[in-house]
C-alpha cells in the first residue's frame, strides 16, 4: 500500500476514535467537572475573606473596648486620691487616699502618746475630718477596732483641740469624760491615754500644681502640737 493510503488510512482511525461516543462522553464530564470546581473556588474564595474580615473586625473592637475598659477602670481607682486644687495626688504605700488625704491605719495597738509621736514620725498628725464625709470614711476602714484620733482637751471644762492647735468645731459630739478621743463603733468616745488601741495618721496627699508654667511638688507639713 503506497505510503498516502497508509497516512489517510491513519487519519481516518484517529477522527473515529476522537469521535466515538465513550470519548466524547468522558470530555464532557471533564467540562462539567471543571466547571464545578471553578464554581466551588469562586463560592468559597470571598466567603473565607469575609470571614476573616469579620474575626480581624470583631478582634479591633474588643481591643478598643479593652483600652477603653482599662482607661476608665485607671480614672475611677486615682479619683479618690486626686487633689481638687492639683494635677494629680499620691499617697504612700500603705496608706488610702480620700479627697485631698492620705490615711494611716495602725496594726499595732499603743497608748494615745505612742500613736500621736508614730504619726508625727511619718510627717502627719492623728487623723483630723473636716466633713462628714470624711467621718465617715474613716469609719468604713476602721473595722470593729477603737482607733484613737486627733482629738484631746486639757479638762471637761476645755473645748477639744486638734493636734494642729486647732479648735474643734463639734461637728460630732464626742461621748466620755476622758482627755483623749477616739473612733468606736458608738461614734466619737473619750477616754484615758493609757489605753492601748489602734490609731489612724492623716495627711495632705503629695499633690504637683502647675506655677506660671511649671510643675511644682508641694505637700502639706502640718503644724505639729
């Protein structure tokens, strides 16, 4: 058979293969399947974005509502230890802020003379209050104890003193006969020196004030009896 027949005869095989019906059977099904994988990534492809979108969205705000958290929780823990006339107060350790005060409770348990000398040493006086808020501050921290404050008078007939020489303005009556005043959980009571009890120390918070421009560090030095 001349060499043309052969080629033609050839050509004739592969059209009927490529033709037969299994053939195009199995391309078809190659091009449906193709068309659903394409389908498929095109589908998942922006719903994977959109969810790692969502998790980074939601992942912002919980960081904002954190710092914000943390920024306020920060402002209401200072608020009872800033000074109303000053940039910011401070008390030192162990002892608790309340308005422009700083607090001292005792552990030990002294007389009247120990306690006032003990808070002398750590530049403050027996507690002083101005106020009723003050008062009863200084209650709430006390716990079941007596703590002996910053009150004394010479007799029954003198008029209470505070430890700064200052007189008291009998804002609470003070119960007792004794030369020496301290917190009960009856109020205000009186009662000899000797005693041994608890005892609170007070003094103005170490405030920073801003003058003509510049910060100057200031704090209350009481005048000491």
């Amino acid at each position: 058979m001349p060499a043309t027949e052969i080629e033609e005869a050839s050509m004739d095989m592969l059209k009927t293969d490529l033709t037969t019906p299994d053939i195009l059977q199995e391309v078809e099904i190659a091009k449906k399947l193709k068309g659903k994988y394409l389908r498929l990534i095109s589908a998942e492809s922006p719903a994977k974005l959109y969810c790692c979108y969502a998790v980074i969205a939601v992942l912002i705000v919980a960081v904002i509502v954190l710092s914000v958290a943390l920024s306020l929780s920060g402002t209401k823990e200072h608020s009872a230890n800033k000074s109303p006339e000053s940039g910011y107060g401070t008390c030192p350790r162990g002892w608790i802020g309340y308005g422009s005060k700083c607090f001292y409770y005792s552990e030990d348990m002294r007389n009247w003379t120990f306690s006032h000398a003990s808070c002398k040493e750590q530049e403050a006086l027996l507690a002083l209050f101005d106020s009723m808020e003050e008062l009863d501050f200084l209650n709430r921290h006390k716990g079941d104890f007596d703590h002996w404050i910053g009150l004394h008078r010479e007799s029954p007939q003198h008029l209470w003193m505070w430890t700064n020489n200052t007189e008291y303005n009998n804002l609470v009556p003070i119960r007792g006969e004794g030369p020496y005043a301290y917190l009960s959980n009856n109020g205000i009571s009186s009662g000899r020196g000797y005693v041994n009890r608890k005892w609170i120390c007070s003094k103005l918070q170490l405030a920073f004030t801003k003058n003509n421009g510049f910060k100057t560090c200031i704090r209350d030095v009481p005048q000491l009896a």
